[in-house]
C-alpha cells in the first residue's frame, strides 16, 4: 500500500461526490455509468452504479463503495468529511457534458479541476464480477483481462519471451496495475503467478479490496532480494486513529524466479498464501477474513497489531477483491528500473479446483497438435476408481486420487492437472511422470459435464466394420496427431501419416482408434481385422489390442503385423500383466524369412474360448484359405504357447491372468516411421462377434468333454455317464467314442462290452460284404518280382487278381516291365492312381 499525497487526483480516487446543477439528470443512477476525463493528463475513469453500490474502474484497478442519491437535489454523494481523505463532489452540467470537481475536509469544497463525462447505460456482465482468466500475457491483454498501462511513472510491456514486464523511473514506491476483475469471497478462487526479479527490486501478487470512506486490505505474496514473504496491510478510513496496520512472515529464498498464489476458501472464510516448493504448494500463512485472525504468528507486525490478528477489523464477506501485480521499490535512491529486471512469467485468475471430483462426469478434448473424434469422457466414483470412455460408454476403469486439481493415476505414474478457468471448465495437462521428472503428454480444455451419461454397455458387443463408410462416433474415437488422419476409399480404411515424427522423438507417430464397447470372457468371441496392407511402406504396424486395468492388474494382449527394420515384416504376440510389484511378459513371432507368404498382406485373428479359457492369436496370409495358429495364452492359469516364444509368462507363480467375470477394452493401433498416402497402409475391415469353438476332448476318444457326465450309467449321445480323461471308461478295449456310436447295437460305453464284440466277430464271417480281420491280412498284392535283367536293367513283375469270396483268387493279367539302371539304386513302387 503506497502513501497517497493529499493531490486532488488522489483524493478523488478515495472520495466523491456529484452533484447536478440542472434538472435533466436522472432520477436513478441504478445500472448506469458515469464515465470521465478529468484535465490535465489525468487517467480516465469509469464509474458503474448499482442500486446502492459503486465500482470504478481507472484503467489500472478497481475500487469500490457506497453512495447516496437524492433525486430532488440530483447529488450524488459518496465519502465523509470525517474520513481521512476527506470528500469529493463532482458537480455534472448536463446540458454540454462538462464537471467541475471539489474535494475538501469541511465545507464548503473547494474546486480543484474541470473535466468531462458522459452517463449511459451499461450492459450486464460488463462489471467483471469473478471474472476468470489465463493464458499468455499476450493473450489476457487482447481479451481485455490486463491493460499495459503507465503506472506511476512505468510503462508495462510484454518483452520477446513472453513475460509481463516495467521499465521507466518509479514516481511511486508501490507502483500496481490490476486485473479487469472483481472477485467475491462466497466463490472459491486463485490468483496465481510466477515472479522474476533483479538484485534489489520485489515483486508481488495481492488482492486489494478498496472501500471508500471505510477501510483498505491488501493481501499480499511477493519475492524480495533473498526471501519470499507473506504481507497483510490493513488501513481504516472511516474513523480515527488513522494509519496502517500491517502482519507479515518472510522465509529465506535465494532464487530469482518464484510461483506464488493466494487461494480463497469460502467455507473457510480463509486466504491462503502459498508458494510452489518443487511439486508441493507450502503455505506461508492464512488469514480469516470475517475476523482478522492469522492460522500462524506474523514474523513481523506493526505496533497497532498483534503478531496473530489485526485490530478494529471489518468481516470482509460482503465485500469484492481486485487482483493485482505490483512492484516495490527497495532502494529508494534507485527508482530507475530497466526492462526485464523485475515482472511476471505468468498471471491468473482461476476458481478453485473442486474439493472432490466424486459424482463427476469430465470430458477431455485434445488440442495442441492432438485431436480426437469426440471428446473422452471420465466419471469419478466415490470409491477411488474412475470410469473411462466416450459416447457415454464404460471401457475402462482406473483407480485414482485426486487433490488441489491433479487427478494421480498412480498405475500409470501420470496426472491430469486440471486449470479452472469457469467453475466447470478449463485447460488440461496429461502428465507422465519419471521420478523427479515429468514430461507433457497431451494438453487440452476440459467441461465438467452437468448429467453424468456414461454407463457400461454390455448388450451390443458384437460389431462389424466394412470400411464403405466412416466409423461411427457411438462405437469408436480415433485419436491422433491433427497432421494425420484417416481416408475411406473403395471398402479400405488408409491411415495417412503427415511424416514419422518430429526429430528427437524415440516413437512413431500412432492413430489409434478405440472401441466404444468391450468383450466379456464368459462369452465365446473373435476379433477379426481382415486384409491388412502394407505398400512399400518400412518401419510400420498395424493391429490390436485387449486391454484390462484394475486396482492392482494392467492386461494388454497385443496382436499385429509389420515391419520393424529386421528380419523383414512379421506378426507377432505380445502379452503383458503389470502389478504393483511385477511385471510378466510372453510373446511369439513369424517372420517372412520363415513363412515367405507375410511378405504380402494378411488378416489377424484372435479367439476366446469361455470354457477352455484359451486365447488363440492365429494369422491367415493373403490368398491362404486355413489360419495358422500364432500363440495361445491360458488366462485361467497364465500358460503361454508360441512360435519362437519369448519371455517368462504372464502369470505370477500361481492363480489365474484374469477372472471370467472380467471384460477386455479393445482398440486398433497403426503406427508408421515415415509418410504415408491413401493406399499405403490399409485395413479392410473388423468383424467383432461370437463364434462357435470345437469341442473340447480331452481324452480322445471322440466326445466331447461336456457328454462325458461321469455318472457311470450311459443314457444318450448327450449324456454318456464315461469319464472325460479316460477314453476307455469301461476297459474293454474299446473307446468311449465307437461304443456310443454303435450303441443301437448293444454296446454301452459305461458297461464292458466284450461279448457283444464277440458276436459281431463270429457273424462278420457269414455275412456278406463283411471282411473279418484274418480275411483282411489276406488282401495284399501277393508281392512284387524283381529280376536282374541283361546289362543295365531290371524286370518288375507283379500279378492282378480277382475273387469273388476272398478265398478264391483268379488271375487277371500279369504284368511284366523292363526298366534301365543308370546308378548303382533303384527304387520301385505301386501305387493307386488319384
């Protein structure tokens, strides 16, 4: 708080009057403003009225107070001749737009200056009543937020990096300018900024509140030559003694550059002052606005104040606050201040962050160079888990915290930190973090959405996709870089990729298109993503993933087709399960120096079987009409079996990879490490539905395992009493499976059955069109006839026969041939013709 001369200029900003000369004012000043310039040079004035409260607005803050109209004598009137300033009148001539201003402690006024003014009529909205802001300084000047004014002797700039900055020589010791913000105490909020300073100059953040004729507080968070403190002045007007009272703390602070805030709790009728030590907001104090009172003992207080509380204090909840950045003048010796000495990197004026998210719904839409379809959705239970999706669809859920306006998924190690800049929207950062480090992922805006819609759907599942048209926003979002993108041509999707990444980047650049829907696994199902293609394109993948998260467990089976800069393209599986203290991996692979027919294109399959548990990943190359099996994983007990397999499992010593009662996320991932055009890099098509799996026999024996009830009595075909592990149940030398087929006859699969085989033996050598097994061993060709020939040759003699008992043979035709020997081997042999 700077020491204001008596000057009429000054004495005005604290009180005045108007009054009207001639009759044709109005009988109201409610919802009107008054706007003036007053000569010489002075800073032109705004002042807005309401039914009984004024707000003025001198281009480098705001102040506030009451008045009185008398509509008879047409006076408007605001201060006391008993304040410490005094009071002031502004007499207004209607009829040509002129003033005369008077200022005095005793009547009569005396006059001081002339001006001008024009009253008319204001809109709604147009006094900035919490009114919330960030973004560059840029920015926040040309949307009215900050002005760049002088301010006793400084001229405000924005300098080349950015930063809000003065220059000039101080008139002042306190020079301010304030934001176009009024803000109320019944609204949680935060005025924030990052301070820079030279040797010997401080900078601070506060929040004014100004009253005329009554009292003004000043809250303040500033940087000094080798601390950073926390700053209280508090001024009474209206009554004497008169003077400032002022509380204070001071922390030891070597840097030059500091983030501070001061945090506005209305529930706790509380201002905090923090500051940003490392990744921790530390409070340097607080202050009680409805009685004065500080959370901590003041390091330094004035002599008409307590170390703990400030004296003759007025409760603050009715009143409105200005934000403000202000620089202080240390030497006063040296009021020369050089552009880029002393300023801010940043300012603004946000609400607070929710104290909980539970109950709500949030939706992210990427910007900064990402985009998406429509924007994704989370939902925050009150149970520590966050549903995650979009189009009002569950496909994940995530367990998370949430505190101050960071949402920590602590599986992941990344935060969402959220920038208010309603009371239900703003700007988002998608954190990763890596230890001390972090790195910004994604940045967006953000809207907390007023009807939470998302749900988890579980009865249409089953979807497929042709490619003819665009994919639908109720089932998929796409996301990816806003210089690629997708193209739909002639029954293909082609992914088109602007370049393959920025230089310095480890990863390609991905689209990645997620499935509004997931897939039960007490269900059978397959996942198809037919004719796959790659031109001449290097360095590229195309394929899927199933995704699981919980608690404590991330699943991701990862199935795809490319070419990684070795070995020549290949598909590959790749399976995961990440947990607080492990990590399992298994993986198989082909590659096209072991099955050439991956060199064109191919389709990728992955099937589960509910009752088996299995997961099969099988490919099929282009033009091949079976499928080849890849790898499976067991999810009931974590077993992996592959082509040239890899890794160490993915289950932990015992117990299964994931319940039946579970359901994967699926999604399409494409990824290229150079440009692609329409054509390049295609899919033809996703087939999502149920199948029928084989049966299951575990034995062998030629039933299923489901028949084989185990009950020891046979019934049907469909309930054999047998065992499912043993294929001969009942021992009698013969399978479970040729009993029940000829179970019409007498055999019963659960019942030893060697004399009805018995029978069938002994009637098998009477009846026709029957070969017994003595019979079948005398069906042979009777034996071939080698016979050394003259020179270089053989004679190969064999005999056709005919019978028509198989006792009886007749000879047909013998046939004799002569063939020559050109080595030292030669290999004969008889066959039947195809």
């Amino acid at each position: 708080m700077r020491n204001i001369p008596n000057i009429i200029l000054f004495a005005f900003l604290f009180f005045f009057g108007v009054v009207s000369m001639h009759a044709n004012g109005p009988s109201s000043l409610d919802g009107k403003k008054i706007s003036v310039t007053l000569v010489p040079n002075a800073p032109a004035l705004t002042i807005y009225c309401e039914a009984d409260e004024c707000y003025i607005n001198n281009n480098t803050d705001w102040e506030s107070g009451t008045y009185s109209w008398d509509p008879v004598s047409a006076t408007f009137g605001i201060g006391s001749l008993t304040a410490r300033w005094g009071k002031v009148e502004l007499v207004l001539d209607f009829s040509d737009g002129t003033l005369e201003l008077y200022e005095g402690s005793s009547l009569p006024l005396a006059k001081q200056v002339d001006g001008t003014f024009i009253l008319s009529d204001y809109p709604d909205g147009e006094i900035p009543f919490n009114r919330f802001f960030s973004g560059s300084f840029a920015e926040l000047v040309a949307d009215n937020h900050l002005q760049l004014p002088m301010i006793d002797g400084l001229q405000t700039s924005i300098n080349d990096q950015g930063a809000f900055t003065v220059s000039g020589t101080a008139e002042d010791f306190y020079p301010e300018t304030g934001a176009n913000s009024l803000l109320s105490l019944s609204q949680d909020w935060v005025v924030q900024g990052e301070l820079f300073r030279s040797t010997g100059k401080e900078v601070l953040i506060s929040i004014e509140a100004e009253r005329k004729a009554q009292f003004q507080l000043e809250v303040q968070a500033g940087l000094s030559n080798g601390g950073i403190f926390f700053n209280v002045e508090y001024e009474r007007l209206d009554h004497e003694p008169f003077g400032d009272e002022w509380v204070g703390n001071y922390y030891s602070y070597s840097n030059l550059s500091v983030e501070m805030r001061i945090r506005n709790v209305a529930i706790e009728n509380t201002f905090y002052v923090e500051w940003l030590n490392g990744t921790i907001w530390e409070t340097l104090n607080a202050l009680n606005w409805e009685t004065g009172a500080l959370t901590s003992s003041a390091d330094y207080f004035s002599e008409n104040a307590l170390s703990t509380q400030l004296n003759r204090w007025e409760p603050m909840g009715d009143f409105v606050f200005n934000p403000q950045m202000e620089f202080k003048i240390v030497d006063t010796s040296d009021t020369n201040i050089a552009i880029d000495e002393i300023g801010f990197y940043s300012f603004s004026v946000t609400p607070s962050p929710p104290a909980s998210l539970a109950g709500k719904q949030i939706e992210y839409q990427p910007s900064g160079g990402e985009t998406s379809s429509v924007p994704w959705q989370e939902l925050y239970g009150s149970d520590g888990y966050a549903q995650f999706g979009f189009s009002g669809s569950v496909i994940e859920r995530i367990p998370y915290t949430y505190a101050q306006g960071v949402v920590t998924y602590t599986i992941f190690d990344e935060e969402i930190r959220l920038s208010f800049e309603t009371a239900t929207s703003g700007t988002y950062e998608y954190v990763e973090l890596d230890g001390a480090d972090l790195f910004v992922d994604e940045v967006g805006t953000f809207s907390i959405v007023v009807a939470p819609t998302l749900e988890v759907k579980t009865d249409d599942w089953q979807r497929s996709e042709t490619m003819d048209s665009p994919l639908s926003t109720d089932y998929w979002n796409s996301d990816r870089r806003t210089v690629d993108g997708v193209a739909y041509n002639a029954g293909e999707l082609s992914f088109i990729f602007a370049n393959g990444g920025e230089p310095g980047e480890e990863d390609y650049p991905e689209i990645q298109i997620e499935y509004g829907r997931t897939l039960p696994l007490d269900e059978n199902w397959q996942v198809v993503l037919d004719d796959l293609y790659a031109s001449s394109v290097s360095d590229f993948r195309i394929g899927f993933d199933l995704t699981f998260l919980d608690s404590d467990t991330e699943v991701v089976c990862s199935f795809n087709y490319g070419d990684y800069g070795f070995g020549g393209r290949q598909v590959n599986a790749d399976v995961e399960r990440r947990g607080d203290t492990y990590v399992y991996r298994a993986g198989a692979f082909v590659r096209a120096n072991q099955d050439a027919r991956l060199q064109g294109g191919v389709n990728l399959r992955v099937r589960h079987n509910a009752a088996s548990r299995d997961l099969l990943f099988e490919y099929q190359p282009d033009g091949a009409s079976g499928w080849t099996e890849l790898a499976r994983l067991n999810l009931g007990d974590g077993t992996f079996a592959g082509t040239n397999q890899y890794g160490d499992g993915v289950a932990p010593i015992s117990g299964e990879v994931l319940s039946a009662s579970e359901r994967f996320a699926m999604d399409v991932e494409v990824e290229a490490g150079q440009a692609t055009q329409i054509g390049d890099l295609t899919i033809g098509g996703i087939e999502i539905g149920s199948y029928t799996p084989p049966p299951i026999d575990t034995d062998g024996d030629g039933l299923a395992d489901d028949v084989e009830t185990g009950t020891g009595v046979y019934v049907s075909a469909n309930d054999t009493g047998t065992n499912p592990n043993n294929p001969d149940t009942d021992g009698d030398g013969l399978t479970d499976g040729i009993e029940v087929r000829h179970a019409a006859f007498g055999f019963d699969p659960a019942v030893e059955s060697s004399t009805v085989l018995a029978g069938f033996i002994a009637a098998a050598a009477e009846l026709p069109g029957v070969i017994t097994d003595a019979q079948n061993d005398s069906l042979s060709l009777g034996g071939v006839s080698l016979t050394p020939g003259g020179g270089n040759s053989l004679s190969v003699d064999f005999v056709i026969e005919e019978s028509e008992d198989l006792s009886s043979w007749t000879t047909v035709e013998t046939i004799s041939r002569s063939l020559g020997i050109s080595g030292t081997k030669k290999f004969v042999r008889v066959r039947m013709p195809e």
